[in-house]
C-alpha cells in the first residue's frame, strides 16, 4: 500500500488516508486527481455533490493537497458548479461559499464532511470513480 502523510492541519482519518492510498495503485505520474461522481446529481433535481482530491508523490511519499467539494449555484435555469467546500491542505486555507480562512478553523466542518462522504462512498456506494494522472 502506498504511504500517505498524515502530517495534516485536519484530522483526516487513517480510514479515508487508506481507501486514497488503495487507488494510488494504477497512479501513472507523481499528480494525481480522483473524482467522485454520483451520474444523478443535476441542478434540478440534487443528489451527492461530486468531489475532487488531489495527491502528488514528494520523495517515497504522497501528500493531500486538497479535498474540493463542488455544488451547483444559481437560479432561474442559470445553474454552475461552484467550490462549495475546499480543504486546500498546501495552501493551509479552508473555502466555502460563506469564507475564505485558515484551514485550522475548519476543523468541526471537516469532521462532518469526512463522515458523510465515507458514508456516500464506502456505504452507499453512490459515487462513479475516476482517476487523472
């Protein structure tokens, strides 16, 4: 299995550090970026919002750059995907719709995201999974 920092402003779980390293598996280059998808999720009628996450390998060794949850925003069947949600680990920032702040402050926020999406992926098995090298 491959090895992934922990060394994280966030407590992100050994659970969901080793579900990421499972997919390094068939990673081609030392960048990677998986997206998660539920093939339901519109505008119009909701569902899961996708996810992105990057790694990149530093040395023997993968590090999170960030976790990106999107949502659609918009009104009047004038609808976009936005961040709504964005854990920049590199950049040690946290971003929503609402603020802009250091990542640490999001930390209660982070908890609640982590468990829900383990949830949608590992337990509902909602997302489509595709990985970018």
């Amino acid at each position: 299995m491959h090895n992934i920092n922990k060394d994280l402003p966030l407590s992100v779980s050994d659970t969901l550090l080793e579900s990421f390293a499972l997919l390094l598996n068939d990673a081609k280059s030392n960048q990677v970026t998986i997206n998660f998808r539920d093939p339901d999720y519109s505008a119009g009628a909701g569902g899961f919002h996708p996810v992105e996450v990057m790694l990149e390998k530093r040395g023997c060794e993968w590090h999170l750059c960030y976790i990106t949850d999107f949502c659609y925003v918009g009104a009047g069947g004038q609808y976009e995907l936005a961040k709504e949600l964005d854990f920049d680990f590199q950049a040690g920032m946290f971003q929503s719709l609402f603020c802009y702040e250091p990542i640490e402050k999001a930390r209660d926020m982070y908890q609640v995201w982590e468990n829900n999406f383990l949830s949608y992926w590992k337990g509902m098995e909602v997302f489509e999974v595709m990985i970018s090298n």
